[in-house]
C-alpha cells in the first residue's frame, strides 16, 4: 500500500463557485448504470462526464482520451496525473486512447503538456463531485472527508467510489472550449483544432508538492502485452473477406502513369490490379500472392521520365540559390543588431547546413480501411492524431467527418510525422476499399516508407555575434533558411487525385531564448516550399520530426556560442554562466558538469590536431529550454584522423522539467532519444539523384546500432515550483552541438555539417 | 503451387498449405495468427520479424517457410514454454528470464522491433550464458545477417535486460 495522503485534499469549492469556474454540478441519482454516450454521427459528447470516466462499481475506472500512446510513456502519465486528482491507485485506471468514436476530446499527441491537462481537470471536477456525493451518503462535512486509494472516510464511516455511483450515474457537465480537428486552409500547417476540445475552468487542482503517485517510477502498462505477443498492433488487424494490399508508386517523384503492368492470372490467380489517377495498387485475399504480384506488375508498369530534383550533393548550393524573400517569422530587430554588430569589438560568423533527414521507423506506414456502400468509412490507424486523420479522410473523400470512425492501435513510432494526422497509408487503404467494396490492409514496404514518406527538410543558416573587449557577445543574428516542415498531405489522396489539406511555406522559429545576458539578439526565419512541390506527387513533402526546428535551430545557436567560447579563450561552460540569469539553467548546468566531471577549460584541447596517426579524444556542452524543461548534453568523443571515424564515447545529460511524472521512464527516454539525436549527428541523410531518392533501405539510410552507443550517465533535477515540463521527447535537440563541439576540442576543427560521416570528417580535415 | 508443409511451431505440431518459397513470417502471421514477429524491412536488415529455428535466429522475411519444414520454430508467444521445457521445476505460466527481464528493465517504447530483440537475446545466451555488455552490443550489432535496429533507441536498455536475464538464468540453472 501506499502511504496515505497525510495532508487531505479538501474542497473549498462551493456550488456557487462550480457554476462561476465555467462548469456545473449535477449529481443525478435516477439514471442507470454510466455509459459513454454515443450521440449520432459517431462522435461522443465531450461535454459529460461519462464520455470521459466510468468509475465502475468495483472501484476501476475507465478513462478515455482521444490521444494516443507514442512510446515515450504517455499512457502511464495519464494514469498517474488522473490518479493522483482522484486519490485512486494507477493500477485501478484503464485507459482507451485515440478512437474518434469512444474518446471524447481529440487533439494531437505531440507531448504531457498538452495532453494530459484534460483528465487532470476531469479527474479534479469529478473528485469534488464525488466528495459531494460521500458527504450527502455519510452525512458528514465534505471539508471533514478523506480519500485513500477510491475510498472515502470521515466521522468514522467509510464508502468507496464504486459504492457511491452504484447503480447510478454521476451526472457531472464538463466545461469545454475548442472545435475539433478540421481541414483549415488558413492554417500553416492546413488543420485548425489541433488541440481538439479543451477542458475549461479551474477547478481545485492537488498542489504538486503534496503528490504521492505522480513522481514514482509507475510501470509502464503496456509492456507486458508487447512482450508476450498480446498486443494487438494496426498491422494485426484482419478482417472477413479483407484483402492485402501492395502499392506500386510512380518510378520518379514527377512521373504520372502511362499503362498498367499486366498481371498474370495463371501465376496470380486471385490477384487483382487497380488504379486511380496516379494511384495503383495490386490486392490479393493472400498475402504474399499480393506481394508477388505487386513486384511483377511493377516491372511492366510504365511511368513518363522526370529529373527535376537537385540531386543531394548540390542541395546546399540549391538552397543558397533560393530566392527567400521576405522572412516568415522574425524575433528582434535586425537594424538594432547590425548597428550592435558595427560597434563591437570584432565580429564571428559561419554558416551551418543539414541534409534532409527522416523519421524512418522500424515498421513501414500500415493501415487498414472498411468502407461500406453507405459511406462509412472505418480506418484502423496508428496515426498519433486520430481526429486530425479523421478530418484529413473526410475532406479526400468529401464526406462529413461523421462518416469515418478512426481506431487507433499501436505500432512503430512515429517521432512527428503523423502529428498533423497525414501522411501514412489510411487514405491508401480507404481508396482501395472503396474502388473493392471489400476490406483492405495496406501494407508500404520498407524501400517505399524510406522512399515516399514525408521528410524533415535540410537546410542552411547563417549566424554572426559580436564580441565585446572581453570576447562577451553583445549582439547575435542568427538566420535560418529551409523549405517548409508543415506538408500534412496522404500520398494515396495526392497520388489519387482527391482534395488535399494545403500547407504554407513557412519556417518557423522554435528556440526558447535564454542567454538574455546578450543585449541584442535577431532571429528570422525564411521558408519556402518543397522541392519539387510542382509535380503530380508534390515532391519532397517536408514534415515536423521529433524536436522540430528547435534541434535544427539549436544546432546553429549552440555550435556559435561554442565558436564564441573558443574564439574567447572561455571555457564553454563558464562562456555560457556568463551569458545567462536563468537560474534553473545554471542549476541544472552545473550539476550535469559535476556529473561529467567536467574541468574547465578553453577549447581546443591541449593535443588537438587535424592529422597524425592513432585517435584523440575532445568534449563539447550544449545546452536547450523547450516547453518549460532544460537540458544539458555534454559529449566526449574520440575522433580518428586517418579513417575520419567519430566514436561518441560517452554521453551525459542532464535535465530538469519541473516535476518528474516517472523517473524510470524519463531516464529510458533520455538515454533512447539521445540515442536518436547521436544517430542524426553522426550517419542520416536523405540521398536522392535527380528522379528519387535513393536512400531506399537500412544500408543507405545508416542510423546508430548497438555497438555505436556510448556509455550514457543521466541527471535528473525535479521541482515541486514549476509545474510540468516536457521530458519524453527532446533529448535528441542536444546532440549535435556537443559532438561539434567536442571534435572541434579534439581536432581544432569546427564542423558545421551534420552527419559527421568518415568521408566527410576526411574532407573537413584536409581543409 | 501450394505445398503440405508440417513444423513444430512454439512446442506443438502444425501442418499449413503454402507454395514453399512463401516467407516465413506471413505464414507465421497469417496462417498461425502468431503476430510476435513483425514485418519491418522483408530484406533482413533490421531484425524486427526474428524467430528461433532449431534454437538459432533466423530472419524469417527471408526465410522460405519450405526450407524449416519439419523443424522447431519458436516466436515470442513459445518463449514460455522453451523456458519451462528446461526447467522441470518452472511453474506453469512462468515467463521466459528474457521476457521478464524486458519487463523489469522497461525495455519497450513503441516496441515493434522487441520481439526480434527478444529473440537475439535468447539465442545470444544460448551460446553465452553470461556475457558482459561489450559482448552484448557486438552480438546485436555484427551477428549476421544485420543488425538488430531500434529507432526508438532503447539499446541502453536492451543491454540492462540482456544482462538481468542472464543473472537470473543462471541462478534457475544453479538451483
């Protein structure tokens, strides 16, 4: 048993302040048993309690949430926020997620913050109401009443939560603001409603310092399942009569369909080819014969030529040829600084780049589709916005969102790219199990996923300071410049001809400032559209990937500050203390150095040099404040001159979030994203000739296995005075800047380019 | 053409029609409902549709299931009962020391790749009983045909649980 909450938690919310908050209070006794309801047009009502919670008479609850479980712990989190408002255990919750019919709210999983504030504020109306009822039951004072795991005590009486609502049914209205997702061509990224309905008011919160669940290394609850082969995962779902699909995608990123391949009945006998536009597919009752099949039809399908792409050796030199125009985002002032600029000292400056890099998961897109000849649509996803796909099926299809139901299951991550409910295999599977009548599971293969899938776009950027006597920077424009990362779009409804979301060529800036010690500071960010956006498939379709633009941006601002620091003699660390009041950072700064046993000192190190036999060794910092969390990585590599081999040895990194959910967890994501960020740093990228890309499998698009990790040590800082940060995601925004950093302190070498490949840690050291 | 073709799958006899160069894994999938292995590249790049033939992993994307007919097969749904065929005094129910480790270190994220770590482990330990965690990363990395890949990148945790499992395989055998 846990310890028991010392301090109660007790309302000091009357009615009257219920109905002033926003909400009002309705405890119902005369209907029976709780059900989610289930109005017309397979949507449920967010605004009763019920849609949300089901407390049953066993003292379980069921709670719902339209978001969804990306691997990083979410639905642990829930459980546990949820658990601590309602003082009930986190074993006693079970949660549905992300089914558009069965959960009320909607809105995107793209981290705690967002997410989870919901079923807190649920979880606390629904506590007060049920103190409400205990009190009418034990004809005792609410303020004399105390909770321990669902059961209610005072004036020496006892009633559980599963007592209290038997037979009856907590009729409780939630306040809520917001639309759901809907295809939006006046938004940037071509949806509006991204946080689906949002539950309002303020109802009386449990203060974090008197948490006792939230803060404790809760199991995840749904690994059991996955490592007994329980789980059943988007890509298990089989249907009667469903057929297996392999689509056959156009030869170039520009090419359009001039004839079907022939398809032999003799060897595929219940194979069966279609097509829509540019659209086509082989589908079989059986698995492989559809593989088979695909593959045959395939080679004798004709496509017309193309090659309009740049080819990813000349991308640098394409993108520095852009006319960018005017910024798309700008923070500062860019007159003040180049007059700050003009007066310093002296001035540094360098240009970053990045090629396109990509989400890659281990399981290629899935999904599967039931359309009835009524029009209804029912798609099983793993898309982590349901209710953002449901609108983008809808609005391909031209049909209400009523028509389609979205059931969502796990499967490979995701990492950001189905964040605007594109991208993926559902309207794939929707088009071939209209064109069929039959139940359709669309399979992409791996070369497929690499080759067709959206893209973190590359890009280039130019930064400049200005240093004052004592090498202090007053002023900073820090400049960015990339194709847009907002394309939400589904290939089979581009591919087919169907209404698409639409997207802005934007670029948004996404560092959360914190050296405010620098007087003057300039960001603008320039955006432009795809490459390629002119052909029928609308060419290399950028989408946001796992610490969007921040990682990038980072990558700039950070590799200058550690330029500044070198140029300045400082040691990185100290350089940054001095460029910063923030005291959260300097705290967490401090203790991750301690934990690396950091000695200060300038960069380059001691040894450093660019060629000569054997292996050195460097280290670098890099630090970043995303969503109300800090994070420190400090790298220490070892670099090999004469192969251009970069080991990252060991790793430390530190962050503080405000309060830690589940520290467990936090340390496997820590280490786990940082793997990812290592993984960009060193091998991915995006290769493409002038028709396609061509990094097309595991061999071509590298990322980091087993023996390339390095020895990880992890700092954990938690706050009870700053609410909750985001910790499951970022690690991966803080790699890069410190791997450069650390080869600089080896080599004397800035790198300015990721990935640190040997051929071009060859070619940097030869400069 | 459509071949009878009869393996021992997970302990128990089992007899399917396939044309014999069918893969593996769809028969797996699709004629067994065994859903532990997991399509991931079909090339034998990544390690996520990994099963025990007699013992040792194979890919089975690449696998012809005519090629391990008459043989052993086991997937993560078998785990169990190979761990109880060896342990006359393991309770029913008992999940194999590498399952329970995976628990316990809280290996999974997304989780789809986990099943054919899972696997690696086992024949890992089959041959090491006790490696030390260089050992670890070198068989999940340069045992051909590929390395076992995680995007997630849980490989951190995969060597903690590798580890545990080994520990209390160990201590099983001893007692």
């Amino acid at each position: 048993m846990r310890t028991p909450i010392e301090a109660p938690i007790t309302s000091t919310l009357s009615r009257r302040g219920f109905v002033r908050a926003g909400g009002a209070l309705f405890v119902s006794l005369a209907l029976p048993a709780q059900q989610a309801q289930a109005p017309a047009g397979n949507s449920v009502d967010p605004t009763q309690l019920p849609s949300w919670l089901e407390i049953r008479a066993d003292n379980t609850i069921l709670a719902r949430t339209g978001r969804t479980e990306t691997g990083t712990g979410m639905s642990a989190f829930y459980a546990q926020t949820l658990a601590e408002e309602l003082n009930v255990r986190p074993e006693s919750i079970t949660l549905i997620l992300g089914d558009t019919d069965r959960t009320p709210d909607g809105g995107y999983s793209a981290g705690f913050l967002t997410g989870a504030l919901n079923l807190r504020k649920v979880g606390a109306y629904t506590y007060q109401a049920l103190l409400t009822l205990a009190s009418a039951q034990l004809v005792v004072p609410v303020t004399e009443l105390t909770v321990t795991n669902g059961l209610v005590s005072g004036g020496g009486k006892q009633v559980s939560y599963g007592q209290l609502v038997q037979g009856q049914q907590l009729d409780l209205k939630i306040p809520i603001s917001g639309t759901p997702a809907r295809v939006d061509a006046t938004a940037g990224n071509g949806l509006s409603g991204l946080d689906g309905y949002v539950v309002t008011g303020d109802p009386p919160m449990k203060p974090i310092s008197q948490y006792r669940i939230v803060g404790q290394s809760y199991p995840m609850p749904g690994i059991p399942a996955k490592v007994t082969g329980r789980t059943k995962w988007s890509c298990d779902v089989k249907l009667p009569g469903m057929l297996h699909a392999r689509m056959i995608r156009p030869a170039t990123l520009g090419s359009t369909l001039i004839s079907l391949g022939t398809l032999d009945k003799q060897r595929f006998p219940t194979a069966q080819v279609l097509r829509k536009n540019n659209l086509v597919a082989v589908v079989s009752p059986d698995e492989w014969e559809a593989i088979s099949a695909a593959r045959a039809v395939a080679n004798t399908t004709k496509w017309t030529a193309w090659a309009g792409l740049p080819g990813s050796d000349n991308l640098t030199a394409t993108l520095r040829a852009v006319n960018w125009g005017a910024p798309c985002e700008t923070h500062g002032n860019a007159g003040t600084v180049a007059t700050a600029l003009a007066g310093a000292a002296r001035t540094i400056s360098a240009s970053y780049e990045q090629p396109y890099v990509r989400h890659a998961p281990m399981g290629p897109y899935v999904a599967v589709a039931d359309v009835k000849p009524d029009g209804a649509v029912t798609v099983w996803t793993h898309s982590s916005h349901s209710q953002g796909l449901r609108a983008q099926l809808a609005h391909a299809l031209s049909v209400p969102v009523d028509k389609v139901v979205v059931r969502w299951l796990d499967q490979a991550g995701q990492y950001g790219r189905t964040t605007f409910g594109g991208d993926g295999a559902e309207a794939d599977a929707v088009i071939l199990s209209q064109l069929t009548g039959k139940p359709v599971r669309v399979q992409w293969t791996l070369q497929e996923d690499l080759a067709w899938s959206t893209v973190s776009p590359g890009w280039v950027a130019d930064i400049k300071a200005g240093l004052d006597a004592n090498g202090r920077i007053v002023a900073m424009q820090n400049d960015s410049y990339m194709p847009k990362q907002m394309d939400a779009r589904l290939l089979g409804a581009i591919l087919a001809g169907l209404p698409c979301s639409t997207s802005k060529p934007s670029n948004f800036l996404a560092l959360e400032w914190v050296y405010d010690r620098i007087p003057a500071v300039c960001q603008r960010g320039f955006g432009m559209t795809n490459l390629a956006a002119e052909t029928p498939a609308g060419g290399l379709r950028g989408n946001i990937m796992r610490t969007p633009g921040q990682r990038q941006q980072n990558f700039v601002l950070e590799g200058l500050i550690n330029e500044a620091a070198a140029s300045a003699g400082a040691d990185p660390i100290q350089y940054r203390l001095d460029h910063t009041t923030d005291q959260r950072l300097i705290d967490v700064l401090k203790a991750t150095a301690k934990a690396a046993d950091w000695e200060p000192r300038p960069s380059p190190g001691p040894g450093a040099r660019k060629s000569g036999p054997g292996t050195l060794t460097g280290r670098g910092v890099n630090i970043m404040r995303r969503s109300n969390a800090y994070w420190v990585g400090i790298a220490e590599i070892a670099v090999t001159p004469e192969t251009g081999a970069v080991q990252v040895s060991k790793f430390t990194i530190g962050l503080e979030c405000g309060k830690i959910i589940n520290p467990r967890q936090l340390d496997r994501c820590m280490k786990s994203g940082l793997i990812m960020g290592l993984s960009e740093t060193l091998k991915e990228e995006v290769t493409f000739d002038k028709e396609r890309v061509t990094s097309t499998d595991w061999s071509t698009y590298r990322i980091l296995t087993m023996a390339e990790m390095p020895e990880i040590r992890t700092v954990q800082i938690s706050r009870d005075d700053q609410g909750f940060g985001t910790g499951g995601e970022a690690a991966n925004g803080i790699c890069a800047p410190a791997v450069a950093a650390a080869f600089f302190d080896a080599t004397g070498v800035h790198p300015r380019r990721i990935p640190l490949t040997p051929a071009y840690v060859m070619r940097l050291l030869k400069t | 053409m459509a071949t009878k073709l009869a393996f021992t799958v997970n302990g128990a006899p089992r007899a399917i029609a396939a044309p014999p160069q069918t893969p593996l894994l769809y028969v797996l999938r699709n004629e067994l409902n065994l859903t532990g292995p997991r399509f991931g590249c079909g090339v034998a790049q990544c390690g996520a549709c990994a099963v025990l033939v007699d013992g040792h992993e194979v890919r089975s994307c690449v696998t012809p299931a005519g090629s391990v007919n008459g043989k052993h097969i086991t997937t993560i749904e078998g785990l169990p009962a190979l761990w109880a065929a060896g342990q006359p005094s393991a309770q029913t129910g008992t999940l194999h020391p590498v399952q329970q480790a995976w628990i316990d270190e809280q290996v999974p994220q997304c989780g789809y790749c986990q099943s054919g770590m899972m696997i690696a482990a086992v024949d890992l330990l089959s041959k090491n009983p006790n490696p030390t965690a260089a050992q670890v990363k070198d068989a999940f990395t340069n045992t051909p045909p590929s390395p076992h890949l995680c995007r997630c990148g849980t490989y951190a945790a995969i060597v903690d649980a590798v580890l545990l499992a080994a520990r209390t395989m160990s201590t099983g055998k001893a007692g």
